[in-house]
DNA sequence: CTGAAAGCGCTTACAG
DNA sequence: CTGAAAGCGCTTACAG
C-alpha cells in the first residue's frame, strides 16, 4: 500500500539497497543518484517505515510514561511535555500509559517489554505502586527513571525537585515578613511523600531557629474527595494562640486553608499568611494569589529522558550522580503572604 | 538478546512456525504440544516482539495525541486518559506529541505517517494549527479525530461537549435563582471556540426571554499571559447598572473575576453569581467554590478514539453520525452562585 | 560508487 | 496436527 524503497528503486533501475543508503545519508552514493532518489521517494510519497527499521536496527525507539490515572494532572502534563521535547531531540517517541490498580501494572510492563521500550519513566505513584514497580522490574531489562516519587532502593536515575530548598525559600520569605509562629499543613497520614516533606520542614524551621510545634504539624489527604483536608484546615484554624502563617505542602491544601480560613472571617494574608508548592495552573487565580514554589516540572521530564538514554547507552557515569538527580526550586511570591497583623517582639 | 520463537522452537525440537501459531491461538497445534511450548515461553522469558509482529502483519498499532503545548493542561491529561483507556482495549498504545509553532505540525504529521500509526486525535489546537494541520492532512491517509477543536471543513472525527446544553443548564440555574442580568465573559476575540460560545449563549438567552446587553458580552482572553482579562474583568464590574450574574466561557476566566470582584469589595456570591465552563481540578477550591461544567473530557478522549478506529475498519456508518459526536455536559452547583441581592420584579 | 546476499523476528498460506 | 517456504520493509556487511 504505501510507497517502499523497492519501488523506488525499481522506478530508477536500481537497488534497493543503493535507496537504503541514499536515504540514510549511509555509505558512498553518487551524488546525482543520491538526488535522483530523494527526488523520486519525495514524488511517490515515500515515507520509511520506522517499524520496520527499529526491528532490523533492533533500537529499540520508544520511551514509556507511566502515571497514576489521577485527577491531579496538572504536574504530569507539564513533565510529558518536557520529556516529549527531550525524546524528539532523540528520535524517540513517548508511550503513554496510566494504571489505576496495583495489578495494572504487571500488565504495563509487558507491554513495555513487547515494544521493547528503551526505558520507562514513572511518576505519581502510590508508595504501594512503587514497590509493586521495583519487584517486578528486578529481573526485567529495562531501566527505569523515578519522577518525584521516592523509589525505596537506589534505581537507575531517580529525578525530583529540590523541595529542601523550596521549604527553605518559603521559611526564609516568611521570617523575612516577620513571621515565627508557622504551622505545617500536610498531605496523607502514611505517605512517603509527606514523611519527606515533614523531615524537610521540621530540619528548615530549626535551621532558621525557630520552633516547631509538634501540634501544628497536621495531615489532611493528597486527594479532593475526602473531608479530611477541610477537617485538618478547621482544626489548624482553631488553635489558641493560631499560627500566623501556615505552609502548605501542596496547592490544592493551601486553596483548602483558604477558604476555610476565609470562611471562620479571617482576612487574608494579614491575618494568616499561607504557601503552597508546586505551582499548579490554577493556583495563581485564588484569591489571594498563592505564594507558591516551581518545582521545575517541565525540566524533570527533560532529564529523566536524558538521564535514562545515559543508563542505555552505559556511558559510565560517576556514581550516584545519575540517579539522583535534585532539580531547582524558585519561591513564586504572590499575594497570599504578609507580614503578621501583631509582629512578635524579637528575641 | 532477547528470547525469539525460533530459540523456543529449538528447545523443543520443532518449528518456528509452530510456535507462532501456539502463542497466538491460531491454526491447529495439539493441545499438549502448545501446553508445553507456552510453558517454555515462559520459562525462558520470552515477550512476543511487537514491532515485528507490528511489520509483518501491516496492522498499525499506535494512535497519535496531538495537542498544543500549553500550561492550561488539566482536561489534556483527562482526554489522554480515556485515550488511552480505550486504545488498551485493541491493543494500540497511544503516542503522545505536542507542537509549539505551526511549523511543527508537518513533522508531527511525518511521524506518524513513518511509525504508520492507524490515526491521530488533535485537541487544544489553535485555530491556525487547525487549518494548518486540516491542509497538510488532507492528500494523507491517515483519519484524523478532532477533539473540541471545530474542524473548518468536515472531519473524518469531531469530538465535543454539547456546551449549547452546558449554557442552557447555568442559564436555566441562575434564571431559577432570579437572576436576569446576565453577562457574558468570553475568551479571545478572534477565536472559533470564543465565537461558538457566544452565539450559544445568545441563542440560549433568547430562548428563555432574557434580554442580551451587548455592552456585556466582554471578551478577555484563553491565555493567562496578558492582562487582558484582568482588564475586561473590571470594565465588567464597573457597569452601572451591573450585571447580577456573569457567566464566564471558562474556569480560569471566572475564577480571574472573582478575585476582581472580591477585590472591588463585592460580596460573592450575594452580590454577584459567576459561573465557570469545563470543571477543572482546583476550580472547585476557589472561594466561593465554582459553580461549572462538567464537558466529559475523559469520555471525549474514549469516544475519539472508538470513532477513530471505526473510521479504519471502514465499518459504514450513517452519514453525519460519525463525524459528528456531541457529548453530554453537566451542571456542577456550588458555591459562587446564589439569588441577588435585589430580585428583579417578575414580567 | 554500485549490486547481490543475508538477516532482523515474526506471520501466513501451502503442503504433507 | 506439523513442517518448510515465502515474505513483511528495511539495514548491514561483503564483494566487485
């Protein structure tokens, strides 16, 4: 049906194999036969068969995506475009997958396998998701790069942002405003994510000298659907005396404590200042603006391509210095932090 | 590297042949031979290769996701989901690209046509990019499914909500709330997508009677670059009279106006109604809480890719019925909608 | 510089 | 029920 090199070839009197070369700029052609069959395969419409090409050059020319099929897409869309960008640069192509149940992703792997993905890249996985991942890659042949989530053994290239220096941008702009009474506003109770992200803050506010209220430390959930997050926002919003400013772990929470603090009558941010992170679309349109941290998403799928064609291609690299890769935070001051309503004398 | 049937086949002391046949169900293999080829398969580790598989039988085995690289992404990854859903279901993987300039359209186009994928689904083009891409497409052979984007010229596939329905639902809502009011604050001025909006909304107007102002029918615009909507958001809200209600043509228009009004000392949602179009992930944290519609992005990306394949399979189908699939819409009530203040006295 | 051969891993008629 | 042949569209040594 479509146009193959035979037939041009044989439209010209010649080898097909003279086409092969011709077309790939390979071998010694004569530079008036090279033009005659660029011209002839432009005029029949000839397009190689890349199928067929990756199973003779036995390259393998796809790079899979893997995600939990959330509704928290934001993040995940920006990452696939920044791995999409590096992939092209690689003539490779991104294979998008999802998986919603533990045992989805037996069957994700297989299909990895049968396309002969170069690699496979991972990101938003539930903790549980992750361990499922690791124990069955183990025998398989495939390097896997782990994005945001933390893989529990070292992994072939694992890419995230620096969030250490996120939460430290975010204390040092709050205590720049004068704050010292914050409080911690977190996702799911058992989460890996959360542990790091409390780690980071409880190191961050000790750090900067300040002291960490072990009661305004709360867990909400990572997910919208549960009353768990507007339950933890009311009990953060009715301690006595209250935080003056609450740093959020997510976007979504931080839009919670808004609102919620809105609606106890709080005036915003003089009266409680409130950060988010990551940066999310929307969260630039609350009202007040959020106070956010980048976290680089759209470089994060750029370097997990990179750093998974490094793996395949075995250049040997330093250890540790590929899968663990720290990408920049940047502070995104908006307008949902002030300095408190009654600044605290100083020490 | 990898295990073939032939090693298989050799194990065992038999046919290539008749390990293909036993691996796809097909022909007649002895049941005890096959049991024992399959658990040799297994035992070595073998993954049928499927870009050879892929070659050989012609079948193609990928649909392409097009769409323009943008931040406004929620309902992108949404339709990819339900893609791909749909696509695992034939076993077609999905092949994920975006483009930045209309110059990138043609090496998309290129792409698919070399790795032969059976069609492509385009969303989130801009209107150039549509015409660009309907132009480059049209001497190709390769089904085109256009999601939400209007195709200028009849497609093989156009996918969409039924956003006439959608505004007839707010416009149904907020005249049984007592508003009459009513504005309207659209996208960009040259857009298809803010055009169609509109004559939707007059029409839906019309029909319950109300009177359409023209002086508020502002138009801001889909990106969140300019200022353009902060602007056009004000002049709204400086109208004397002003308008009970403003139904926005998007989400992160109406959240834009709600944090102008909020900011203009207006009460919401007493003092004013908004209304949001496409319910994206954090639309629903905004304070008040939006009130929207749900367009069916999953189901839209499922339904794109059924039609898609219906196209291949050349299955006739009523003229018109294909190409042609609106989809539901549904109102979401939540918080930033109330009667006013001042109910208008009934005709 | 050009041609003829072999092979990538698979499937599909065609004989036995 | 099983085997041997041909072919999918391409690339890559190997001769001339």
């Amino acid at each position: 049906m479509a146009v193959t090199q035979k037939q041009i070839a044989h439209e010209l009197g010649i080898s097909h194999q003279l086409v092969s070369f011709a077309l790939n700029g390979n071998g010694n052609v004569a530079p008036k036969t090279r033009d005659e069959i660029v011209a002839t395969a432009e005029r029949l419409g000839y397009r190689r068969n890349e199928l067929a090409r990756a199973m003779v050059t036995g390259k393998s020319s796809a790079l899979g995506f893997l995600s939990f099929e959330s509704d928290q897409s934001d993040h995940l869309m920006r990452v696939l475009s920044g791995a999409i960008d590096a992939a092209n640069e690689h003539q490779l192509f991104i294979k998008a997958m999802h998986y919603r149940e533990l045992s989805d992703i037996r069957g994700v792997l297989e299909r990895c396998l049968e396309w002969r993905v170069a690699g496979l890249m991972v990101m938003n996985l539930t903790d549980e998701a992750v361990e499922t991942l690791e124990h069955e890659v183990k025998q398989l042949d495939m390097p896997v790069a782990f994005i945001e989530n933390p893989p529990s053994h070292p992994a072939d290239v694992w890419v995230r942002s620096d969030d250490y220096h996120g939460l430290q941008q975010i204390i040092e702009h709050l205590t720049a405003l004068g704050h010292r009474e914050i409080a911690f506003f977190n996702g799911n109770a058992e989460s890996r994510l959360s542990e790091k992200r409390e780690t980071h803050f409880r190191r961050v506010m000790e750090c900067a000298g300040l002291f960490v209220n072990e009661a305004w430390l709360v867990r909400g959930s990572w997910g919208l659907e549960s009353p768990l997050n507007e339950e933890a926002a009311q009990k953060l919003l009715a301690f006595q005396p209250r935080p003056t400013a609450v740093v959020c772990s997510g976007d979504p929470l931080a839009m919670i404590l808004i609102r919620e603090a809105q609606n106890a009558g709080l005036k915003l941010p003089q009266e409680l200042s409130v950060t988010g992170f990551a940066d999310f679309y929307l969260a630039g349109l609350s009202n007040p603006a959020l106070t956010t941290v980048d976290q680089s998403f759209r470089v994060m799928g750029r370097v997990a391509v990179e750093q998974l064609l490094s793996c395949i291609s075995a250049t040997p690299v330093p250890n540790g210095q590929r899968w663990n890769q720290l990408l920049p935070t940047r502070l995104i001051v908006r307008a949902s932090t002030a300095p408190p309503l009654c600044v605290p004398t100083p020490l």
